[in-house]
C-alpha cells in the first residue's frame, strides 16, 4: 500500500474507534423551520460507511500479514565485533521468533474476532465481512420513514436522498439508524424550554477543534484534495441551508441571513478546510 492509502487505512480504524462510523461526502441539505413549530429536512448526496469501505478491510488485512524472519547480529564475546551467526544459534533465533509469532498470531487471531464483532455490533448485527453487507444495510435504510433513495455505489458509499416534516415538539437528529448505537449526527435541533431551537451540524466540519480524529482527516484528505480522495477518505463537500421566519439569535455563517421568500435564510458552505460546524440559535414559538 503507498503511503496515502496507510495513512487513510489508519484513519479509518481510528475513525470507526471514535463512533464516526457514518461520514458525509459530497451532498446538499436543507432545514426549513417555522415558527409555529413546524419543520422540513432534507438531505441528498452521499454517506460513507467506514466499516463496509476498502479501507478496513485493507487495515484488516494489513494488520493479519505475515512477517518474516530475520536474523539478530552476533557479535564476539572477546572482541565485541560483528561476527558470523552459528548453526546452532541461528536454530535458537529462529524457533524464539518462531514461538513469539506463534504467541502475537494467537492474540491477533482473538483481536480480530473481537474487532469483528465490535463492527458488526456497530454495524447493527450486519458482518462487515458478508458479501451482502452492503445491500442488508441499504435494506436498513429504506424501511425506515424518510429515506426517499438508498443507492449502493460501492466501497462503502450509499447516494442517498432523505426528506422529512413534522412538527418540532421533539429533538431531532440525522441520521439515526435502528440498531447502530454510535454515530456522530449530521445534523440536530435540539427544543428549549423558552422556545429556542439549537441546531448544529457536528459531522459536517473535519476541523481539529472539534475533533483531532477528523482533524486528521481533514489534513489527509486535503493534502490529496487534488486527486478527488486520493488517500481513500470521503472528501466533504456540501452545503447546508436553514430557511426560517422564526427570530435569529445566533449563527456562525460567513454573511448572516439573507432574505427568502417565506423569511430569511442562512447558508454554510462546508468542506475539508471548515473550521467550525454549523450552528444557529432560532427562536420559534413555545
């Protein structure tokens, strides 16, 4: 592997250890939040799945290679210096580097079956390392209320198109997937008692102060930003818009509020240089 695909390999191990199991790439969103209480979401483009990616499994396999043996110098007891290695004493090395494989072959054997099982419970009780992982976790998907499209497009990325309304008189989060118990929302808006509405978009923003892990993988990514993810990681790239006739208290976009049609409207362009995720506080009706 070159270095962009080891540094990527190591990423994603680290990535799925901090719950980023699902990533965005490339997508557009959209919020529409009224002040009487009523709310649209919507969100089209792409979401990785790092467990189901080439990534891990080329971490997988990486970690279960075989070594080989090589001889330890042998030096003189008289002299000190360098000399040739024995018969006998090449044996010895051999059957010790023998037996210490033997001993890290046998940990790694249960630390692989661990770590698959550790994936597979993040995954929902879907293996990972099925063949038809990939269509069960799309399947997932589409029996739940909102995904619109689920498309399979290989190594771990789904094109998906996700819309939904109702009425804000609960926390709202996306994605949320039946059985995966860790993922870093997309998106949430999370009700106050005094009527305000706090909206953050942890996911989309790779910056290390929000997060070293993705921090990391914003400096690898960009640094292969040319390529179109060459080192093997998604590559964020969307926009997100928040149309509302509520009252706006607080936001972190580059040129505040703009007019709309039915209020005003706040948008945030995001990518591997983001330095803050998005945020808004909208007062809307108790």
């Amino acid at each position: 592997m070159n270095r962009s695909i080891k540094i990527g390999a190591a990423l994603a191990a680290l990535l799925l250890l901090a719950g980023c199991l699902l990533m965005p790439g490339k997508f557009t969103s959209d919020i529409t939040l009224r002040k009487d209480g009523t709310f649209s979401f919507a969100y089209k483009g792409d979401i990785h799945v790092l467990a189901l990616s080439k990534l891990a499994a080329e971490e997988r396999a990486r970690k279960s290679a075989n070594a080989e043996f090589e001889p330890s110098t042998c030096y003189s007891d008289e002299s000190g210096d360098e000399r040739e290695c024995t018969s006998d004493e090449l044996a010895e090395q051999k059957q010790t580097w023998e037996e210490d494989v033997a001993a890290s072959k046998a940990a790694a054997a249960e630390k692989k079956k661990s770590d698959e099982q550790m994936m597979k419970t993040m995954l929902g009780g879907i293996d990972p390392a099925d063949p038809q992982a990939a269509q069960e976790f799309a399947n997932l998907l589409r029996r739940q209320r909102g995904w619109k499209s689920v498309i399979d497009k290989g190594d771990g990325r789904f094109e998906v198109e996700y819309a939904i309304t109702g009425r804000l008189d609960h926390d709202f989060s996306f994605p949320t997937v039946e059985k995966l118990p860790m993922i870093t929302p997309f998106v949430t808006m999370i009700r106050r008692a005094d009527g305000g509405v706090r909206i953050d978009a942890p996911a989309l923003t790779p910056a290390a102060t929000a997060n070293p892990i993705m921090g990391m993988a914003a400096a690898a990514a960009d640094d292969q930003s040319e390529k179109a993810g060459g080192n093997g990681m998604p590559i964020l790239d969307g926009t997100l818009t928040l149309t509302t006739d509520g009252e706006i208290l607080a936001n972190n976009t580059d040129e505040g509020p703009a007019r709309a049609p039915t209020g005003k409207a706040l948008r945030w362009k995001v990518n591997v240089r983001t330095k803050e995720a998005p945020t808004a506080l909208i007062r809307i009706n108790p």
